[in-house]
C-alpha cells in the first residue's frame, strides 16, 4: 500500500462515490488507488466541468466532491470551479499532481507555485507528505465540510504518491456534530420580540442547505404563519406553491420591487442562514437602521451587506427552533401584503402570458416535467427569468452558481446528479453561448449514458449583457454570433436532438424525451434575439 492508496481509502471512508477529472502523467498512482478503493473515476473534457460534475455529486450524495488535475495547465484550468466552490460552499477536495521538490529545484516545464495559486480561492491549499498522508487527507475532508463548506487543495508530488505509507490505514476522522442553542438573556428577548409581531419575516439562504436546516426552517414558517423569502439557492424550503412562500430573491429588479417594500414593512426580519453573496447591490442594508432583526448564521458575518439587532452564530436550525419554542403566533399580516406580493409575482413571473418565448420555455417545462424534477441553470437573463419562475416542491431541486455566477455550470452540475441519482429527473437549462462554452461534455454526457433533457434557450446572443449595453445606451458589441445547429451537435454526440418553437412543439418534445432511457435529449428552444425584454 503506497500514499495514494491511504488517500483514496480516506475519501470512500468519507462516502465518496466517484472523482472527476482529466489524467495526466503526475496523477497515476492517484488515479490508480482511487479506482482500487471502489471509486469511479470519471474522465472529462475539462477540469472546470469536472469540478461541477463534482459539485453535483455532493448535491446528490451528501459526500464531498472531488476533483482530480494534472500539475500546471490542469491545475490552471480549474481556478474558476475551485472559486466557484469557495462562494457557493462547496466541499471541494482538489488533489492535484506535482513534480517533487529535488526536481523542481531545477526542472520549470509546466512548474509553478500550485500552492500560492489556489490560497486565495480555498480553505486551505496543503502538500501531502511522507508518513502523514492520512492525516493531511482527514484534515481537509474535515476542513472542507466544516462551517462554511468549500474548497479544499491538496498537492500531492510524484514521489510522495507512489511512495510506500508508512502510517496505519485508520477510519477517516467524522465530520463534527453541531450543538444546539442554549438559552440567554438575549435569545429570550428575541423570542418576546416575536410573540408581539405583526409582521415578521424570515429571509433564508443557503447556509440553511449546508447546515441541514431546512426541516427546522420550514417546520417555523409553518408553525408561525410566518412568509418565507429565500436566496436562489434556498428556493424549496418551503414548497413554493405554498401561500407563505414568497420565493425566491437574488438578481431580478422587477421582484425587487415587490419583496423590497415587504421587507421594509416588516417588524421583525429574521434571517436563517441568509448570506447576501448570493444578491444584487439593491439588498444592500434592505431594512432601516432601527429595525429588529434577529439573525441566525453559521459563522460571523464580515460582508457588509446589512445590520442585524441580534446575531447567533451556530446551528442555525436549533437557534431557529429554540426561537419559536413556546411562542403562540400572534394575528399576522392582518392587511394582507404577503398576499397581495405573492398575487404581484404570480402576475409578473407566473403562466399565461406569453404565446412563446423565454417564459414559455419555463412554463411549459415545469408543467410537463416531473414535479419532483431536479433542474441546473447556468448564467445568463434565462437563470435570472428562471429563478424567479421556476417553483420548486423542496429544497435541492435547482441548483445553478450563485455566488460567483458562472457560465457553463449546468451541463455538468446535471451529469454529476443524475451519475449518483439514476432515479432523478434531471433536466438542464441552458444558454446557447453557455452550451457552446462546455460542448466537450456532451460527449460525457454520452459516455454515461445517462437519459438528462438539455434545454437550450437559441437567441444567437448574450442576451444579459445586450440588454445592459443598451440600458447603458451602448451600441451593441461582441454579444452577438451566428447560429449552431444543435440538433445536428446532439445527434454527432449520439444524443437526440429537437428543435422547437412553439409551446406544442415544447410539450411533445419533453414529453418524448421522458420516455428515452438511455441517452440524453437535447431541446433547442429558438426564441429570436431581445426575447428577454421586460421579463425581469
């Protein structure tokens, strides 16, 4: 048994099912042992898709992610996905190769400081040692999974991985049990400040996912006849077909100004794992100065966004239940304006109104898929109209890059699911610039013969960034390009693919690719350019 074989071992221990990435000569013996410990390798066609195939995987498993790179063009390559992991939380183990130091000291081909790279993108950037390759591994698993999730490096050189271990092939270390929230002066306020409310609020984000919180959440919002704003990624805590559920806020002007006004309405904002990385400037200090806000995150808050009365760092779902307990609600929103916001989104992002277009994709999407579909959305004025129109039964069910917001996500995010949920509905929503950003993995996507229905939104441009230049009064530049058949793409890549434009054409499209098992279906829904003017 050599150091690689302790790592890989150490990674199954902590539940992981599969690693992503591309091979190269200084990650042999890794990949090697990781096959040998009964974890799949996964070959991709980039280190930045490998690293959201990865991110998926943690969504569908609960394990963290791992993403595998040759030392300097590899390790490059994967920057965006490892920052992308560091602003979602994401728990990220990034094993990359390296040449050993006695070469290094002279050998410069493809050499660099891998180290000095990735510490400003992760938890920690580590070098994998003889005789504590076990301990090294166990403590970036620990790391990445710790309060807030994210990314972890480890370097691991040549000699070092092929070398023979000199350490006990130990369990990996078990990830550390939260504790509840204890009464206090100040938790006792806050629960008075509640028993009085008229109008409270809660606002939750996605430090509720990562804590696993959201039954604590959902069980408060019910039981206190509270109304429920989430960040994009928290949309689901509760079902958003429900009337307390005011869905989900982040980058749209237009629900904005409808959830803006509630908030400020509010004598009692509580935020639940709410972490602002996730909105646009306009939820900068959202509430007045002399507001009761009572917050409950799961590490100080440095960002700047907003002030909070009362700050509880920990468990948010114990400090969320330890909140309503003994609290009979009081008459709630006895005006109405939960209600009449809720009314004001439907009209603006709900059905009906559109022959086609952008807003019927969705619409006609979410009415034929499963309601239990799980979707991916890259970036772009379709994950923004998505976002808001998409309502999503429980939490988990859209996943998109929020914090870092990054194109091309969605294709892989989809893959690394629906590998470790065969079971799933998994259905990918996609600009076409963002498709033609990540093509290779349609031949990923092939290979794992997994049956994911790609939407992709063909209006031949960068429909956010024109909408902004001309907003900006600009003249249109570099957001503009001609057409790809991607019917045709999807058939050479040994999928099926349909091109549709109208909301028949949609339904019996989504309608026949439910029922194919062993390949994807590609969905080219052709909308025109400026489809997306005043949607959002």
């Amino acid at each position: 048994m050599n150091n690689a074989d302790i790592v890989a071992r150490r990674l199954a221990a902590a539940g992981v099912r599969e690693a992503y990435g591309i091979p190269g000569g200084e990650v042999l013996a890794l990949v090697r042992a990781i096959d040998a410990a009964g974890i799949r390798f996964v070959l991709c066609k980039h280190e930045n898709s490998g690293g959201f195939m990865a991110e998926g995987a943690w969504h569908a498993t609960g394990a963290p992610g791992v993403l595998i790179a040759t030392l300097g063009p590899g390790v490059a390559n994967a920057v965006n996905v490892v920052a992308n992991a560091w602003q979602d939380r994401v728990p990220l183990i990034f094993l990359t190769g390296r040449v050993d130091p006695n070469e290094a000291a002279s050998y410069t081909h493809q050499v660099f400081d891998h180290n000095a790279l990735m510490a400003p993108v992760t938890k920690a950037s580590m070098t994998l040692v003889d005789g504590a390759a076990g301990v090294t591994i166990d403590r970036a698993v620990a790391l990445a999974m710790a309060d807030p999730p994210g990314p972890v490096h480890v370097d691991v050189p040549i000699g070092v991985a092929s070398g023979e271990a000199r350490e006990s092939d130990a369990p990996c270390a078990t990830a550390p049990v939260r504790g509840g929230a204890t009464r206090s002066p100040t938790l006792d306020k806050a629960r008075e400040w509640l028993a009085s409310s008229q109008r409270p609020l809660v606002i939750a984000g996605l430090e509720v996912l990562y804590q696993q919180a959201e039954e604590a959440v959902r069980e408060f919002v019910l039981e206190q006849r509270v109304p429920l704003v989430t960040t994009y990624k928290a949309k689901g805590i509760v079902d958003e077909n429900h009337p307390l559920s005011l869905g989900g806020a982040g980058l749209s002007p237009k629900a904005d100004a409808v959830l803006l006004p509630l908030v400020r309405q509010s004598d009692l904002v509580i935020l639940a794992g709410y972490d602002p990385i996730e909105m646009r400037s306009g939820w900068r200090d959202p509430w007045p100065d002399d507001a009761r806000v009572v917050e409950f995150c799961a590490t100080p808050a440095h960002h700047g966004m907003h002030r909070s009365s009362m700050r509880f760092v920990g468990d948010v779902g114990a400090g969320i239940r330890a909140l309503g307990e003994g609290v009979t609600p009081a008459p709630r929103w006895t005006v109405g304006e939960p209600g009449v916001a809720r009314a004001a989104l439907d009209q603006l992002f709900g059905p009906g109104r559109e022959t086609w277009g952008p807003r019927a994709v969705v619409e006609v999407a979410r009415a034929e898929l499963p309601g239990d579909a799980v979707a991916t959305v890259d970036s772009g004025a379709h994950r923004i109209l998505l976002s808001q129109a998409w309502r999503c039964p429980a939490p988990r069910t859209l996943l998109q890059s929020t914090g870092l917001c990054t194109m091309g996500c969605a294709l892989p995010l989809a893959i690394g699911y629906k590998r470790l949920n065969r079971g799933a509905t998994v259905a990918a929503f996609m600009g076409d610039a963002c498709l033609e950003m990540v093509l290779g993995e349609l031949a990923s996507l092939r290979d794992t013969r997994c049956p994911v229905i790609l939407f992709v939104f063909v209006d031949e441009s960068l429909s956010l960034i024109e909408l902004k230049q001309r907003g900006a009064g600009h003249a249109s530049v570099g957001v503009d390009f001609p057409g790809t058949d991607f019917v045709a793409v999807a058939e050479a890549m040994g999928g099926i693919g349909i091109a549709v434009d109208s909301r028949d054409g949609l339904a019996r499209a989504i309608r026949d690719a439910l029922c194919v098992t062993d390949c994807f279906t590609l969905i080219a829904c052709h909308i025109g350019r400026k489809a997306y003017d005043g949607l959002f």
